[in-house]
C-alpha cells in the first residue's frame, strides 16, 4: 500500500497541471483572436449623415429709390456746375485762343461766357394743387429768382434715367428745352444729374439741400 501512494501523488499533480494548462487556455467555445482574424472582421458601418441645417430666409433687400424720387427730395436744389459743361470747354478753347498772352483777359473772357447762361438752379417739386412741376432760377444780385415753370408727368425710367414731359401751365420764357415737349434726364448718383440740351449741349448739375429756400 505505502508504494502506491507516490504513484497516486504523481498522477494528481500530472492532473492538477493539466487542468491549469487547459483552464489558462482559449475556451473552445471563443477562439483566440489572431491579426489576421482582426483585419478580416467587417467595418463598422459609418453613422448617416447629419441632415443639413434647414436655410434660414433672409430678408428681401429694400427696393432702389427711383429716378424721379431722387429728383424730387423736399429742398432739394439741383445747381449749375459749368465746369462739368460743355459751355466751359467751348469758352476756355475760344478764350486761350483769344487771350494766349493775357491770364487776366483770359479769364475775364471764360467768367463772361459763364454769365450768359441763366438756368442756374432748378427744382423738381410739387405746387400747392400737388402737380409735379420744373423750375428754373437765375442768379441776380446774389439772389435766386424764378424765371420759368412748368407742370410735368414722369415717363419711362431706367436704373439712373427718367423721361420728364411737359403737360402745361407754363410760367416765362423755357431757357431749356425750348419747344421740346419731353426730354431726359440723367443721374449721376444722388447728388448729381446731366441734361442734353440741344441749344447749350451737355449740362451737369450738382445737388444741394436748402440751396433755395435758405435764399
């Protein structure tokens, strides 16, 4: 009896290292995982898209104030530029012709051709009935005086131009447009404007506010 017990001692230690080995191994139920196994599981699908952001509405751009509203602000004085003229080009190539030696008389010569056009100032406003009137100022003594009016309508316009037609009730002699019944005007910004006259050629006109009425 006492030469069987090694035996059985070696038998339960063979037994105990068995076990050990096979409950510190892979189940067979989850085999191990190699690289290999790793690279060759699927990707996880990628989450959708956000949806976009809904667009949010922007605010309509207000309108473009028109030509004839730009003609006609309350006080608003439309002022002769005769530097901006054809009238100056035509009197400074004829005044340096006539006075190449004489700086003085040159210029008393362009001041003169510049006194003879009287349209000075011009206003598109409305009469006390409300009709849409032009009027014409000329300059005397330093003061604004009124040389001629007329009611008008305003026709076709464009992104900086408006037909303007005579429509009756004139005042005075029409220093402009004489015997024209319609004729254009053109705006060069708020603060500026040209006519095509046929007697006096290109005109410009610059703007100023309580020019007449500070008069």
């Amino acid at each position: 009896m006492a030469s069987q017990r090694p035996c059985r001692t070696l038998r339960a230690a063979v037994l105990f290292v068995c076990c050990g080995a096979a409950a510190c191994g892979p189940r067979a139920s989850e085999p191990a995982q190699t690289p290999a196994a790793e690279a060759a599981k699927p990707a996880e699908p990628a989450p959708p898209p956000a949806a976009p952001a809904e667009p949010v509405a922007s605010e309509a751009a207000p309108a473009g104030r028109s030509p004839s509203d730009i003609l006609s602000v309350p006080d608003k004085a439309w002022v002769f530029s005769f530097e901006g003229s054809a009238a100056y080009e035509k009197a400074k190539g004829e005044c340096d012709e006539k006075f190449k030696d004489d700086p003085r008389g040159k210029a008393k010569c362009v001041t003169k051709a510049r006194d003879e056009f009287t349209a000075d100032a011009m206003e598109f406003t409305r009469d006390d009935a409300g009709n849409d009137v032009w009027v014409i100022y000329r300059t005397k003594s330093n003061k604004l005086v009124q040389v001629y009016s007329v009611k008008i309508e305003y026709g076709e316009q464009g992104t900086d131009t408006v037909n303007i037609k005579k429509v009756g009730g004139e005042k005075g002699k029409p220093i402009l447009f004489s015997g024209v019944n319609e004729f254009k005007v053109k705006l060069g910004g708020e603060y500026s404007l040209e006519l095509q006259d046929d007697k006096h050629g290109l005109l410009a006109y610059d703007a100023r506010l309580g020019f007449i009425s500070a008069q």
